[in-house]
C-alpha cells in the first residue's frame, strides 16, 4: 500500500536546523509507517547541491534547482516524509499534507543557543517563529486544506503529533487505497 507523502517545515531562514524537533519527529513517523525519510540538509550536504556560501549566516546556500531534481525519482515512488526548513520551492504536486512545527520562543531560544546560534542568525530565527514566516509560506505554497501547523514544544507533543500524523495517514490510505 502506497502511504501519503509529507513535508515538515519550521522556523528558519538560513540553510541549519532550526531546533523544533522536525528531524526527530520525521524519523519516528518513518519508522512508525515504513515511509522514506529524507533530510533536505544532509542529502544537499552529501552531494555537494550549493551554489555558494552565506557568510552572514556561515552555512552554505541550497541549490534549490540541484535538490529538485535529485528529489524527483524519489518522489514519484511516494511514501516519502521531507525535512526542512522552508517548502516553497518544492513543486505543489509532490506532497498530501504539510505540516509545520511551532515551538514557543522561550524553549527554541534555548535550543538554538545550545546548538551555538547566536548573533543575527539566532534573532532572525526567533523572529521568524514570532511571525510565522514558514507558516506563512506554506499558506501561500500550497492548497490552505493540507497545510497544519502542530505545537513541538515537550516529549508529550512529539507523542500528540506522532498519533495525530499516524491517523491521518490511517484515513488518507483507507480513502486512496
């Protein structure tokens, strides 16, 4: 049975892990389902998909064009879960749903800075959850219905979001298959 693909999204507006649990909830939810997980991040890090590096923020710049098309196979086979940071480049027709994690300032502070954040790159972050900038672009990315946004603030949100995200992949496979 083919499951339903999905995207993560989360506060960030350079090319680093933000801190809301997006890679642990993706890999849970993987295993969970027997869906493909793949990490943006690391799969652009393993073949080398940048066009340059930000000096501002020190992290290398996503060649989205590259990423697109190592992606494309992948995606047509489905069952697929993407992690990352942003989701406006990716085409519409690739995902079911769309999720984007929320955590509050206070906790993703923390964890930015324990990840060596600082500076712009740590304000900017904060800044773009208080705005809800990656929000706001999957609104404008893709269809209103599939885009969700889930709190991942504590262990007991991961567990609320890892049932929730089972369930609605229960119902979405028993209505497509």
């Amino acid at each position: 049975m083919r499951i339903p693909d999905l995207v993560w999204g989360s506060s960030e507006i350079a090319y680093c892990t933000p801190g809301v649990g997006k890679t642990t909830l993706g890999k849970e939810l993987a295993t969970r389902v027997g869906a493909t997980y793949i990490n943006v991040g690391d799969l652009a890090k393993e073949g080398e998909l940048y066009e340059g590096f930000d000096e501002e923020y020190e992290c290398p710049i996503l060649d989205e064009d590259r990423v697109i098309d190592e992606l494309e196979d992948k995606m047509n086979e489905g069952g697929v879960i993407v992690d990352y940071h942003g989701c406006d480049f990716f085409p519409e027709r690739w995902f079911h749903i769309v999720f984007v994690l929320r955590t509050e300032n206070s906790f993703l502070y923390d964890r930015l800075e324990s990840r060596g954040y600082k500076g712009k790159k740590l304000q900017d972050n904060i800044q773009c959850e208080i705005f809800q900038t990656i929000y706001e672009e999957a609104m404008s990315s893709y269809k209103e219905e599939i885009v969700h946004q889930l709190p991942s603030n504590t262990p007991e949100d991961l567990e609320r979001n890892l049932d929730q995200i089972i369930q609605w992949i229960e119902q979405w496979m028993k209505d497509n298959n």
